[in-house]
C-alpha cells in the first residue's frame, strides 16, 4: 500500500504491479475518510501531500 502525491501516482500503481502482480486500487485521499485510519499527510516518496492511497 502506498500514499502519494499526485506526481508518484505513475511509480506507485508500477511498484505495486512488481510486487503484487495485480492491478491496485486507487482512493482519492481528499474525498474519502476513515473512521479507523489516518492516512499519511506526505507522500511516501517526496514531500508532497498524499493525496492518492493505492493498494
Ligand atoms: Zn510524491
């Protein structure tokens, strides 16, 4: 599972494609809320802010 800017979008569903060999799902951080989950305020590869969760 990764949280990312919208920029890393492209690497993360790539990295998750190597690792899972599956095609993942992909929640707008933005428009969705969790009542038992706080996702991640930055993204996992630079310091933007997560908007996009792909697992
Ligand atoms: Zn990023």
């Amino acid at each position: 599972m990764y949280c990312v800017c919208r920029e890393h979008v492209e690497l993360a569903i790539d990295k998750f494609v190597d690792e899972y060999e599956d095609a993942p799902d992909l929640v707008n951080l933005q428009t969705t809320s969790f009542s038992e989950w706080t996702p991640p305020a930055r993204c996992d590869w630079c310091d933007g802010p997560a908007e996009v969760l792909v697992l």
